[in-house]
C-alpha cells in the first residue's frame, strides 16, 4: 500500500473523486480501494471529536460518520476509514471500518467533506 500524497502532490484532476483540505486535515480518496484517509500535516494534534465525514458517490445520498467525542488526529499522522468488504494486508492501529461506507468502482464520482 502506497503512502497518501502529500498535500503539494494532491491534485483533483480525476474525474472520479475529490479530495480536500480541512484546516491543516487533508482528506485523500483511494478510487482504487475502497478507503478515506485523513492525514494531519501539521505539527499540533487536531480534534476530531464531533466533526463529520460526508460522503457522496454519483449522485446517491450522502452518507455521514461522525467521530467519537475524545478522537483526535496527532500531529504527522493519519487515520485512515475503510469500506467494509475491504481486506487490508495489514492491520494498523486507528484504523476503522466504515460499516456504512459504500463500495464505487472506477469512474464513479466520490465527493468527500470534513465538517
């Protein structure tokens, strides 16, 4: 599994997501698996507690994850959402599967906002 971009190299020249930055939060789609990576680049822990995920593919409902109260984002870290049919070859602590979190497949439009 390959490491997100950095926020220099995140560009939303695909037509089948879009990514965005949230304060010092970036939130990066991977098309190809199945997964939301929010990624905090700066140096001070970020709370997440409260905050919301939405996601929408194609032109369905959105969908909603709300973070616990007490998650936070430590500084250079990451925290990474997957869908739940997908099967990492590794598990990494903080990692959580999105039990509502739909598949999409290539070509599909996946918006995805951190509020």
């Amino acid at each position: 599994m390959s490491s997100p971009p950095k926020p220099e190299q995140i560009q939303n020249s695909s037509s089948s997501d879009s990514q965005e930055t949230s304060g010092d939060i970036n939130v990066f789609v991977n098309a190809e698996d199945y997964y939301i990576c929010l990624i905090n680049w700066s140096d001070q822990d970020k709370p997440l507690g409260g905050r919301q995920l939405k996601v929408q593919i194609n032109n369905n409902e959105p969908i909603t994850y709300t973070f616990k109260p007490s998650m936070e984002l430590k500084a250079g870290n990451k925290v990474t959402l997957y869908h739940p049919d997908y099967k990492p070859r590794f598990t990494v602590p903080g990692n959580l599967v999105w039990m509502d979190l739909k598949s999409w497949k290539s070509g599909d439009r996946v918006q995805v906002s951190l509020q």
